[in-house]
C-alpha cells in the first residue's frame, strides 16, 4: 500500500543535541512538507520541497534543516538552536494532481 | 496574506446532532480548500475538498461543506453526530489555487460528541 511513513513515532531530545526525524514516501509524489503542531496553534509549516535536491523555508525555520537527496525522503533535523523543540511533528508529500497526505507523526519531547 | 479561521476551538454536540463547524478563509485567487480530521496522536486524513468546481461538496464519513464565495466561508456540517466523529478538525487553503503547494491552516476545532 502506497503511504507515507514516519519513525520514530516517539523521540526525547538532551540538551545541546540534534535529532532527525525520518520522512519516507512510497506515493511518487513530487512535494514534500513538515509541519509542526502545538496545541491550539494549528500546523505550522516548518520547510517544504517542490523537486528533489531543492527546498524552502516555511514559516518557522529557524533551528531545523532538511535535505532532499532523494525524491522519497526529506528528513527533519531538529537542532540545538531550537529552544522549544517539544511538538509534534507531521510530514506530508502531495502533488501537482493530488492533494496533500500525511504520515502518523513524531512526537518529540526534551529529557 | 492568505489565512484560515476556525469560529470555536472547542465544540460540543450530542450524538444525533447536526454538526457545523465554521471556517472563514481569505485569499487573493480563487481557493482550493480542504477539510482534514485528526484522531488523537495520528496523521490528519482528507475529509472533502473544494477546487473550484461544485460549490457543495460531499467527503467521506457523511460530512460536507458550502463554498460561499461572497461570505468566504467553508463550513463543515453533518446531519447526524456518530460517537466516532469525535475529533479534531482543521481547515485549510491553497494561497495558489492548486494543489503541489503549501497549505495554510486554521487552528483546529476539538468536536465533542456527548451520548
């Protein structure tokens, strides 16, 4: 079944330290995104990418990074100048004819 | 900017009920706009979408939603609450009025269903 999938469900992030949350899709779909959910606040789009090897920043970028190397993956990397990482984090990929899926999420949590 | 409005974070029905659940969009092109459920501690899954063709539009689980251009609004209703329906539910846009792109989101409304 076509899908996508998001490990780890759950994830705890020490002080100082990078975490990288895994986005992988089996939809050929050329756009991927990541959001991010606070409760109350909606998504909030974190980066995107349109076609592989290429991305932009969404609306809170600051203390992520992404890669897109493969037209499948676009994995997450939450880094130690996020402040307030604790979220939950959704991954979705659509297409030119098609709207936007999502993946079950990763919770993260700070130790 | 384009943006999303949901009236409610927070409703209440009792099981058999009508569900409406309100979203008031600006855009400066004509819309694409989507409803999404989210059960708790998953995904969001594809409710119904608006993309320019009829202006009711039927998803799955019973729900629908009016395209009404001149009170930009897309409010999601359902005849009769089930138990199941108990979730959150987000409305979004298309800045571009296309799908491929990013999406804005409203900030979700928690739908109660009481017994």
């Amino acid at each position: 079944d076509g899908g996508i999938t998001q490990s780890p469900k759950y994830l705890f992030r020490k002080e100082g330290q990078n975490v990288t949350l895994s986005c992988e899709q089996n939809l050929n779909h050329d756009a991927m995104y990541w959001y991010r959910q606070d409760p109350g606040q909606g998504l909030r789009l974190i980066y995107y990418s349109q076609i592989v090897n290429d991305f932009q920043k969404g609306d809170i970028a600051e203390g992520y990074s992404v890669s897109r190397e493969k037209k499948e993956s676009f994995p997450l990397t939450v880094t130690s100048a996020q402040k307030n990482p604790t979220a939950f984090y959704l991954c979705a990929s659509g297409s030119s004819d098609q709207p936007q899926h999502f993946g079950d999420g990763t919770r993260l949590s700070i130790l | 900017a384009q943006s999303v409005t949901q009236l409610g974070s927070h409703v209440s029905v009792s099981e058999g009920a009508l569900v409406l659940l309100r979203c008031n969009y600006s855009s400066s092109v004509p819309p694409y706009l989507f409803w999404y459920v989210q059960y708790p501690n998953q995904g969001l899954q594809l409710l119904l979408k608006y993309t320019s063709a009829a202006t009711l539009v039927k998803g799955i689980n019973g729900f629908e939603a009016e395209f009404k251009k001149s009170e930009t609004s897309f409010h999601l209703t359902k005849p009769s609450a089930h138990m199941s329906d108990a979730a959150e539910y987000f409305c979004a846009v298309s800045p571009y009025g296309e799908y491929g792109n990013k999406l804005v989101f409203g900030a979700g409304t928690i739908l109660r269903v009481k017994s």
